[in-house]
C-alpha cells in the first residue's frame, strides 16, 4: 500500500540555490507520458510560489547523460 504511493511521488529539492531538480520519468516511459508528468511538476511548483510562473525563469529538461534543452514557457 506504501510502495504504490511512493512509486507516484517525485521529490523536488533545491536546497539553498534558485535552481530545483526533479525526476519525472523513465527511459520506458513514451512522450505523452512524460509529457504529462513533467506537467504536473510544473503545475505544481507554480502553485506554491508567490507569483507563480512569474518567478521562474528559465526552464531546462534533460536526461541524466545527456545535453539539457531549454523549454520555452508559454503562458
């Protein structure tokens, strides 16, 4: 019963910088998937900011050996 809502639950730290990390998926996962965990991430961490997305700027995905690729935010 504990496994099956730690398995849904993703860690989001920034510790003292301005910068957070998170992990939202798998190499098994496909596109639509990530996409919509990576969306709820956002969703949020947004919420729970004072002016919420306005606070950030910037945005940046990546795979753990890879090159990150910026994100352009529309809002």
């Amino acid at each position: 019963m504990i496994a099956a809502g730690l398995k849904n639950t993703t860690i989001v730290r920034s510790r003292d910088k301005v910068t957070f990390h998170a992990a939202f998926g798998s190499r098994k996962q496909g596109t639509d998937e990530l996409t919509a965990n990576a969306m709820a991430i956002w969703t949020r961490v947004t919420s729970k900011l004072e002016r919420g997305a306005g606070n950030i700027r910037s945005c940046y995905v990546k795979t753990s050996m890879g090159p990150s690729v910026k994100v352009d935010v529309i809002e």
